[in-house]
C-alpha cells in the first residue's frame, strides 16, 4: 500500500530533488563513473493514500506519512543511475518496494530492509569511491538522521546529499520554552546535530529580580527559524566543503517552515564544487 503525506511543501521537496538528479545524470553522462542513486528512507516507492502513524517524539495531529515518490523519481531519469539502492526499516514497505523491479526492469535495484544509519555506513565503507559518484537523499519523519551518517557520507569524497531537516516539525518543537528538556530529547538532539553545541546556542540567560533572594538567572529560548536554519549549515560546512548557502524552505499553509531541505557535496575538487553549485541552484529554483 502506497503512502502519502503533507501537500504543496511535498511537491516542492520532490521537485527539487527530482530536477537536481535529472541534471546531475545529464552532467555525468559521458564520465567514467558509476553512478549510484541511495534513497534512505524509501517508503514504498509510490504515494497514493493517507494514513497516520506514531511517530517517536513527534506525535503530532497534522502528520500523516512522508510521501515517498523518489524512489519511482530517480527509476524514470534517463540515462539511468548504475546502481540504485533503497533503505527502508518496515518490513512491509521494503517488501512492497520489490515491484518496482518489475516495473523496471533495466535498473539494477537494490533494497536494503535496514536502519538507514547502519545501511549507509556499511555503503560507505565497501563502495570503491573512486569509480562512483552518486546522490543520497536523506528524507526523514523526524531526527532519526544521526550526524555519523553525515560524517560517512562526507568521508566518501564522492557523494552529494539532500537532507530533509526537521527544523520547525522536529527540532523547534524538541526545544521547549523554558530549556527544561527530557534526557531522551536532549540524546535524540545530540545525535541528529553532533554537537552539545545547540545548549549554548540556542538559550540564554537573563536575570530577573528577586525581592527577597536579589537577582537570579532563568533560562530562555533564542531560537527563530533563521537561527536553526543557519546553525545547521554551519554544521554541514564542517565536514562537506560545499553547502548550498540557504536551504529549500518547506512551509504549511501559514508560511511557518515545517522542514529545510539542504544541499551538501563531499567531492572536493574545485570543478566538482562550481559544477553542483551550479546545479543545486538550479534545481533550488524548480
């Protein structure tokens, strides 16, 4: 069974995704590379109907499912990718995903009934990086992407990575107002960001009188969407030496940004650098 979720934000994060693998296939078509397509959170392939589900942390009345149409997205682009891989954790949607070896029957398709994390470092470490280059799109339902993984994916020197960052759907809403936060939160936080960093960052304190014990200190928030949005990316810019300069902003019906969709590259060299920069501009702008 197919699954859907969100709306236009939803059409727009495939849209861009979607561009950028058509012009990448384009620009690389006459290089000696394999070219290698990862979708780490990969549904079911299709997005027809929709359900809820109980998402860790984020159980939350306006979520359905994520749709997942990339995987059917990147199987359409021609020339084809090498080599596609699709993660999925469920069981059943990883099942599901085998039809679209039917439906394809040239691709060469992989699917990995796994964690993603763990999926993508094992990737990491046995593909020869210096035959492939490739395309990762990290589309989470919440912060279940771990910084490791970014840090894997950074240490290839061959893939570019689009990554569905949760700042308003998951982030915001783990950093209450008054900065007292579970230790489960706080963990999940840790993991997803590769930092401690974003205590300091993202509260202050401010003294308030007292008329019996003198002034005292109080934690609060100091985190706008402009905020959350600039410190992911200078997270990314540690480890990947090209980072788009701004993320695709995802908003729901009231212009509050529910998801950033951010663009990095791990190849190094200067013509690889102005070539995706190239490209993920383009694409940002579909």
């Amino acid at each position: 069974m197919a699954h859907t979720f969100g709306g236009v934000w939803t059409e727009r994060k495939l849209s861009v995704v979607g561009t950028y693998l058509k012009m990448f296939a384009q620009a690389l078509k006459n290089q000696p590379f394999q070219r290698i397509y990862i979708d780490a959170f990969a549904g079911t392939g299709d997005r027809t109907d929709k359900r809820r589900e109980n998402l860790p942390l984020l159980d939350l009345p306006e979520f359905e499912e994520v749709a997942k149409g990339s995987a059917r997205l990147a199987l359409e682009v021609e020339p084809p990718f090498h080599r596609y891989v699709f993660i999925e954790r469920v069981s059943r949607r990883a099942s599901e995903l085998a039809a679209l070896k039917s439906d394809f029957p040239s691709r060469s398709i992989e699917i990995i009934n796994a964690d993603a994390n763990d999926a993508i470092a094992a990737l990491c470490k046995v593909t020869s990086w210096r035959e492939t280059r490739g395309i990762v799109f990290l589309d989470p339902y919440g912060l279940q992407v771990t910084w490791d993984t970014l840090v894997a994916i950074a240490g290839t020197k061959a893939l570019d990575v689009w990554v569905l960052f949760p700042s308003g759907m998951g982030l915001n809403r783990l950093l209450t107002k008054s900065g007292d936060i579970p230790q489960e939160w706080q963990e999940t936080l840790d993991r997803s960001l590769g930092t401690r960093e974003w205590r300091s960052n993202f509260y202050r304190s401010v003294q308030e009188p007292d008329l019996f014990e003198g002034p005292r200190s109080r934690k609060v928030k100091d985190a706008d969407p402009m905020k959350l949005e600039q410190f992911y990316l200078d997270r990314l810019r540690e480890i990947f030496p090209t980072v788009m300069t701004k993320c695709v902003r995802l908003t729901n019906s009231k212009d509050q940004t529910m998801y950033l969709l951010c663009f990095a590259c791990a190849n190094p060299s200067p013509k690889a650098k102005a070539l995706v920069t190239k490209l993920a501009g383009s694409a940002a702008k579909a």
